[in-house]
C-alpha cells in the first residue's frame, strides 16, 4: 500500500498529476484536486511520475509496508 498527502496549499491545480495517474487524481472544477489517501501498490510507478512531475512539489508519496501499522502506529 502507499499513502499519498498532498499539501492542498502549496497545490496550484496544473492538473500533471490527474493527467499522469488518473485512477489516483483528479480535478473538481478547476482548481480543486481530489485524489485517494492510500493507493495500491499497482499504482506505485504512475503515483512516482505524478509525483516528479509536480511544479510545485505538493505530492508526499510513502509506502507502508504493514497496513496495521497505519492504523495502530506499533512497529
């Protein structure tokens, strides 16, 4: 699994992410993003070039490797 936060602040709504990973982001208007919190591993290499290709570097990327630790915090 890997967990996506994207910083809606600093997020100008280019829309790179939408159009490089679909099935994760997309644009509500057209300056709202929307996307999924947590993305299957399938996902991962088009998440990474959404990522990347950011202007603005609002997309935090991190992979989880024990879905129990999201939810209890244990390690």
């Amino acid at each position: 699994m890997v967990r996506i936060a994207v910083d809606l602040n600093r997020c100008q709504g280019y829309a790179q992410c939408a159009f490089l990973a679909p099935g994760i982001f997309a644009m509500h208007g057209e300056e709202a993003l929307l996307y999924d919190p947590e993305a299957d591993d399938a996902q991962r290499e088009k998440l990474a070039q959404a990522a990347a290709a950011c202007p603005v570097q609002a997309i935090l990327v991190d992979a989880v490797d024990d879905p129990a630790e999201v939810v209890s915090g244990a390690r």
